[in-house]
C-alpha cells in the first residue's frame, strides 16, 4: 500500500496491514441499489482490504427468522456460513444484516455440534462498514467533497445491537463541505422493522410520518443512514409529501459517489426498471 493511499484514506499505518474482506452486498443493495455495493467497495479498499464479493450469496435469512421460520432461516445461515468463513472478516453495508450473522446466527444454530461454532466464530469476524472502518481498520478521514447541510438516522439494528453511533459521524465529519444538522429523535425507528411494516401497518406509517417530520424539520438538503430498508421508507414517506430533501447511503457520501440519482429520485426509479 503506498503512501499516497494512506494519505488520502487518513489511516494510521497499523491499519494498513492487508487483510481479505467478504462483503456482504444484502439484497436491498443488491436489488434496488448495487451503487451503495461499489462505495462499501471502494471505501474497502482505501483502507487497505482486498474485496471478494461471492456470486452465491443469497438472502441472510433474516425475513424468515424474524417471522417465525427457524427451518429456512438456519439453511440460509449454514449457506452463509459456509460461503464466508474463507474471508478474514465479513463486511456488510446494513446493521441490520449485520446483526442477523453476528448476533442471531450463534443463537439459532447453539444446539448444532457442527454448525454452533462455526457460526460464532463467523459472527466474530462480521461488521457493519462503519464499525469496521473505524474501529477495526483505523479510519478517521476521507477525501470526499459534498457542499450540502446532511442530517443522520441511527437506524435501530446498528445503534443497539452493533453499538454503531460515532462512527459515521467521525468520517463524515472529513467531508469537505458538508454540515451535519443531528436530528431529533435521530435513535427513534423509522417505522420499517422489515416485516413489522407489513404486519402493522398503521403504526408503522405513523412512525414514519413522526421521522419525516423531523427529518423536514433540520431544513437539511440530505437525510443519510446506513440500512437500506429504513433509508427505502423514509425516502417513500418524504417524496409522498413532496419533499426535495435528497436520500443517500452514508457510503456513497464517505466514497465520494453521489454523481447517481438519489434513493426514490425518478431517475433511480427509471434505472431499476
């Protein structure tokens, strides 16, 4: 790794040891926005990572566990297992995929002789992007320039589960030109829950609605946040209500990849199409 990199990823030289990452690209970055897979890749590899995606990956399992299917949801996890426990770490842009492999796959596979230990050995090696960055890879600036005033969500399976909090805001506190206005209730659900906005719809679009306020509220240009899902709701909620407040991954400010459509924007509709 030259000097250059290491200047401009603003990394420490401990950090710089080469390590191979298996980035978990999930299916919502998968399906509705391979870009925010490129920025987790590009950011990757400014700190120092040789990045495999696996073709074979497939869904982590969490929208059959979290409604009840413990037999399909251990078979996608023995399959993730098996397919990311090559890599030194597993790197996953969502905190909510994030905490399914590292927090729920050593509880559903426990009584498993065989498979219990390869799962809590995987979920030892699994983080969410901005925890890696920063606390594993050392992290504390990029080189990236947005002249826009941002505000954050903490989305719920990040904050509590992975303890991720500072660490967006540490990097995007490096982005030249750009002001983050905090959030009220910046820690309080959007709503999504994956299957919970199905299975109560109206307590989540009153949810929602209470975030979008909020949201509008910072007078921001920008609302950014680390999960797909919630980043997929809000956007839904603000462009019903007119809103110009642009949506983007947190990765694809720190990476410098904003020359795309935003989340919701026709013209990232259009592209999916």
């Amino acid at each position: 790794m030259s000097a250059d990199v290491e200047d401009k990823a603003g990394l420490p030289p401990r950090a710089l040891q080469p390590v191979t990452v298996g980035l978990f690209a999930t299916c919502l970055v998968d399906m509705f926005r391979p870009s925010v897979g490129f920025a987790t890749a590009r950011l990757l590899e400014a700190a120092g990572c040789r990045v495999v995606v696996p073709d074979a990956q497939t869904c982590c399992g969490q929208p059959a566990y979290n409604s009840g299917d413990r037999k399909d949801a251990r078979a996608l996890a023995r399959d993730m297992i098996r397919l990311f426990e090559p890599f030194d770490y597993v790197v996953v842009p969502s905190g909510s995929c994030g905490g399914m492999i590292s927090h729920h796959y050593p509880d559903l596979l426990r009584d498993d002789p065989d498979w219990g230990p390869r799962a809590r050995r995987l979920a030892a090696r699994c983080y969410e992007l901005m925890a890696f960055l920063v606390d594993v890879r050392g992290m504390d600036a990029v080189t990236a320039r947005l002249d826009a005033t941002v505000t954050y969500h903490d989305s719920c399976s990040g904050l509590r589960e992975l303890g991720v909090k500072a660490q967006p805001r540490r990097l995007l506190d490096s982005v030249e030109g750009l002001t983050l206005k905090e959030l009220t209730g910046a820690e309080d659900c959007c709503g999504f829950g994956g299957t919970f906005c199905v299975k109560y719809p109206d307590i989540s679009g009153r949810m929602v609605s209470n975030k979008v306020a909020d949201i509008r509220a910072t007078g921001a240009d920008m609302l950014l946040a680390g999960d797909m899902g919630c980043l997929l709701n809000m956007a839904g909620r603000l462009k019903r209500e007119g809103s110009t407040v642009q949506i983007r991954h947190v990765a694809e400010v720190l990476a410098g990849m904003t020359d795309t459509a935003p989340i919701g924007d026709t013209a990232d509709t259009a592209r999916r199409r």
